[in-house]
C-alpha cells in the first residue's frame, strides 16, 4: 500500500510512518516537508508509485493544503485519489473550506490517534480490496 | 416795513429748508406748532397741552428736556439744542434736531421758541454705522483667528492680538512691517502671484494651506485667507489676510496616527502569536501526544517508569490548554456582516439539542419560559455558544444526588433582555466576582472537570456586542446565571 504525506514537520512524518508501521510493514511512504516539491513529484513520477490515499497538512508555510490541493486540481483536472487533511487547530473555516473540495474525504485532527490511523487504514484497505 | 418783509422772508426760507418752528406758551402750557413742525411731527394737530408734549417726548432721550420745561427749570440761559427721538401721533419713533430758546421779560419766562428738523434718516444711518464699526473692532479684537489690514504695498497696517502673537510682535512693533518678511521664500512667487491677481480683480478670495515663519524663526502651519477691500469705485484699499494655526490640529492627528500605527502593530503581534500558538505550538503539543502514544503501545515496559505518568498528563494538559487557547483565540474573530436579529428561543433550543445525548443520558428536567418572539441583535453562532457553555456548565456541576434541573426564564429591562438560567446543581460557597468566575482559567470545582474556557469565552462573546453576566450562587442550592443581551 503506498500512501503520500505532505507535511512541513518531519517528527510529525517520522510518527506517523510509525504508527502507520504498527498496522502495516507493507506501506510504502512517499512523504515531503514542502508542498512544492510534492507538486513537482506529482507532475513525473507518481504513477510509478501511485498513492492510495494522500495526507495533507493544513497548515504549512509557503503553500498550505488547500493551496496544494488548488494546484493539483490544475496540473491534475480528473485527480481521484481520495484526501485527508491533518489539522491542527479547531477553526471550523477549515470544515467550511472541506465542502469546496470534493476530493477530500476526512479530517484527521492532532494529536493523531494511534486508533485513529487504524480505523483509516481499515477503511482504505476494504476499498481498494472492493 | 422793511422788517417785517424780512420776516416774512425768513419764514419763506425756513420752509424750504423743512425747517419747522414752534412756540411754546409757558404761562398756558400750551406748545404751537407752524405746518412744517406739524408735518416733521407727523401729526394733523397744531397746538399741544402739555400731556401731548409728554406723549411725544417720552423717549429716553427727551425725557429730561420736557421734564426741565414741566419743572419750570428754565434760566435765561437755559438752550435746547439736541437731537432726540419723539413719538408720532402713528406711535412710531422718529429722531429730530430741536433747538429752543426761552422767551424773558424781566425774570419771568413767557414761552419757549423752538426750531426743529427731521434728522430721522441720518441719525439712524450714523447710529448704524457706528454700531457696525463697533461691531467689527470688537471681533476683531477678539477674533480666535488671527486678522490684519495690509496695505496694497503689502505692509501692515493694523493687526489684532492673536496675528500679532501669533508672529511674535505687539500690534505697535508689527504696523508698517511688510508682509513678506514672514512668507517663506518658497511662497514668495506664488503670493506675489495671488496679489497681483487680487489686484487685477481676477480672484476675490484666496485661501490655502500655508507655513509662515515667526519672529524666532520658526515655522508654522497655518490657513491662511486673503481678501480685499475696494473702496467705492473699485480701487483697492487694502488686503485682509487671516490665519489660522493647524498646529494643535496636526498635532492631534499626529497623536491619532501614532496611536493607531501602535494598535495595528499590536494587534499583528497579537494575530501572529494567535497563529503562534494555534499552529506551531500546537504541531510541537501534537507530535508530544503521538511520541507518548507509541511509547506505550512500543515499549510497554516503559510505562511503568516513574516519570511516565507525569509525562502523560502533563501532555495531556498541554493539549487540553491547546484547544482551549484556540477555542479563545476562534471566539473573537467576527464581522459586523455577522451581526443580525437572533431569536433567542429559537437560538437557546439549537443550543440545548447539541447537548440533547448527555441530557437524555443524566435525565436532566429543562423548564424554559422564554417567549417565543424575543429578539436580539447579536452573532448567532456566539448566541448558541453562550447558551451552551453555560448547560455544559450546568451539566459539569451537577448535584450527583438528584437529577439537574434547569429552569430557565426571560426579563426585559430598559437595555437588556435577560435570559436566566437557574440550576440545582453544586453551587458555590462564597459569590465569586463575576470577572474572576470568568477569567480565562478561573475554576472553583477543583474535584470536577474544572476547565474555566467556557465561561472566559461566553464572558467574551458577551462584551463583544455590550452585554454582560451575572453569577448568584449558594452552595448545595444551585446556581444562576444571568445573561444580559444588549437591547
């Protein structure tokens, strides 16, 4: 299973690919600390190593979440891939915002959960296995 | 013969010259008037009781001349050439030139011979002019603005206090002094410029905002106003120049412009430690939780350290303070678009079906009298808010012994409509004051969940559209919580 994050913390990343790990050894991660550089990965080589989901950071500095997302949308107009956004803090605007994007599929808050990685995992896998 | 022709030509004279005469008989009292005197008197009448006379010379400034006559007063010496005002018969005042001269034989005097003229038009002309140049002398003494006369050669003619202070000289020292020797040099084209065009009769006013140096070299800010006075035929007489000083006005808008460029600042740093706090602080809380998480799902044994306990809920705190910070930092940011009419019933019930699970779950009794058409103008999200941190209030500090019960009921007051919400639930001691019951982290139930956001935040949501809070409690009895929504 390969999963994408982009996410500006690195501990944030080194976590969750150990939480991810408990579940799964199988999971592939392609993880980048700048939006920008997950952009320029999308544009070549992501087909050989195609996501089955992708974790967004909401807040990043240069270009937050939905900016990247803005700019997938561009150079990737039929993207399906499913989303998740990782937020940090509670503004009910980024719940607003999720509406306007139909790609994103969840919230995933920090603190994240070890259950909570388990129950989205369960829930990818069964997918991809339908 | 010769006199007599004489008279008679004198009368003739007298007549074209609106020259009225009279007589009055001293013995008899009795006032004769020829026609040109019946005619300056305005009256039909040629003869006059004494009571007449009183009649038409009963203005102040007659009164003492009638009065001398009636106390028999009058000396050999005694004249009479003043100009008065009288009374006509219409009842309207007119101002004549009297003179009078008492008729003698021996010591007594027979009568009095009066000459009059109608002097009525230029009286009051002069009356006005005086009264418009005294007018225009005391305002310009005491204008706030400083004023002065310049000739056409543009030198000083006259000034009043403030111009003189304002330049630093006395009005003596500043007479004669040219103009220019205040203009700064880069004015001197472009008022050169405006004279002349004054001069020419082009423009008849100027006004701009201008700099004029003072006698200690200093420069000014000033309004400064020139105008010109033209005699009857259109020569120039001289110019008025007016100034006002903007010193005070500039200086207020300094201060304004200082105090606002502060607040901006400050309120950047508070929005980017806001920021600060409820990202990058939060991201290093987060990642804390993560790192104790896999702790003790990893290393197991690990858990038992004796520090670890301590590492836990210290974490947890941390990211209790987190949410609660962000929650205070969410809670103010709104519009004036948000503000609109919110019914309050209809608020207060979308307030209690959020909580409707917990309130199934305890059996919690809710008696609500609000009447259904009581509005407000608020936030209708801070409305909800309000209402539900206080029934999470309620919920919190429940008495574990009975069942809670919540009755809730609605006064109007002059500003406020109040909505009270009554509990039966632990209550208090001692009447907290209500800023600390509702500063941010106050708590009183520390064997509860005592977290003191909630109520920080209602205090807040209130006093951001005028309202307030009031808390009554007894401890054991319950508590009441008064909100006052501004009217």
């Amino acid at each position: 299973m390969n999963i994408c994050i982009v996410e500006d913390s690195t501990l944030t990343v080194l976590l969750l690919k150990k939480t991810l790990a408990i579940f799964n050894k199988d999971i592939k991660l392609v993880s980048f600390t700048d939006a920008m550089n997950a952009l320029k990965w999308f544009e070549k080589d992501y087909l050989k190593q195609k996501p089955e989901f992708l974790l967004i950071d909401i807040n990043m500095p240069l270009m937050n979440g939905w900016e990247f997302i803005d700019n997938l949308h561009r150079t990737h107009p039929n993207f399906k891939i499913p989303i998740y956004m990782l937020s940090a803090s509670c503004d009910p605007a980024d719940r607003e915002k999720a509406a306007a994007y139909p790609l994103v599929k969840g919230f995933i808050a920090k603190p994240i959960r070890i259950e909570t990685i388990n129950a989205l995992l369960l829930a990818e896998t069964t997918i991809s296995r339908n | 013969m010769e006199a007599i022709q004489n008279c008679t030509k004198l009368q003739h004279t007298l007549e074209i010259a609106e020259i009225g005469q009279a007589y009055f008989n001293n013995e008899t009292k009795v006032m004769y008037f020829d026609t040109v005197s019946c005619k300056i008197h305005e009256t039909l009448k040629n003869r006059f009781s004494f009571i007449d006379l009183m009649r038409m010379y009963s203005t102040s400034s007659a009164k003492k001349y009638i009065e001398t006559v009636r106390q028999g007063a009058l000396t050999k010496q005694s004249r009479f050439d003043s100009i008065l005002e009288i009374v006509t018969d219409s009842g309207a005042k007119k101002w004549i030139h009297l003179v009078g001269v008492p008729e003698y034989t021996k010591d007594i005097c027979l009568g009095i011979q009066f000459l009059y003229k109608d002097v009525d038009q230029e009286t009051r002309e002069k009356m006005n002019l005086n009264l418009q140049s005294y007018t225009l002398d005391s305002s310009f003494k005491n204008a706030t603005e400083g004023i002065a006369m310049v000739t056409i050669g543009g030198r000083f003619i006259k000034a009043n206090p403030v111009l003189s202070a304002m330049l630093g000289y006395t009005e003596e020292e500043l007479v004669n002094k040219p103009l220019i020797d205040f203009v700064p040099t880069e004015d001197l084209e472009e008022l050169e410029t405006v004279l002349a065009k004054f001069l020419m009769g082009t423009i008849s006013q100027y006004q701009g905002e201008k700099q004029y140096i003072n006698r200690l070299g200093q420069r000014i800010r000033v309004k400064l106003t020139i105008s010109i006075i033209r005699d009857e035929d259109m020569i120039p007489l001289m110019f008025v120049i007016q100034l006002t000083d903007l010193t005070d006005i500039y200086q207020t808008e300094d201060k304004i412009k200082n105090l606002l460029y502060l607040v901006t600042d400050q309120n950047q740093r508070l929005l980017d430690f806001a920021y600060i706090i409820s990202h990058n602080l939060r991201s290093h809380s987060s990642n804390l939780s993560m790192i104790i998480d896999l702790v003790k799902r990893e290393f197991p044994k690990d858990v038992s350290n004796y520090y670890f306990p301590m590492l836990n809920a210290t974490s947890k705190g941390l990211s209790q303070t987190m949410d609660d910070l962000n929650k205070a930092i969410n809670s103010y940011s709104h519009n004036q678009e948000d503000v609109t009419e919110v019914n309050i019933l209809e608020h207060f019930n979308i307030a209690l079906n959020n909580k409707s699970e917990e309130i199934a779950t305890i059996k919690a009794q809710i008696v609500n009298t609000i009447p259904d058409q009581v509005s407000i103008i608020h936030i209708p999200e801070y409305v909800i808010n309000i209402f539900g941190n206080i029934i999470d209030n309620a919920i919190k500090f429940r008495n574990p012994d009975c069942s809670l019960k919540l009755e809730i009921s609605h006064t109007e007051l002059d500003d406020y409509e109040v909505i009270a919400i009554k509990d039966n639930g632990l209550g208090m001691k001692q009447q907290a004051p209500s800023n600390k019951l509702f500063g941010m982290y106050k708590t009183f139930h520390k064997n509860l969940s005592d977290r003191g956001i909630g109520l920080f935040i209602v205090k807040n949501q209130l006093e951001a559209l005028k309202g307030k809070c009031v808390f009554e409690s007894e401890e054991g009895v319950g508590s009441t919580f008064k909100i006052y929504f501004k009217k």
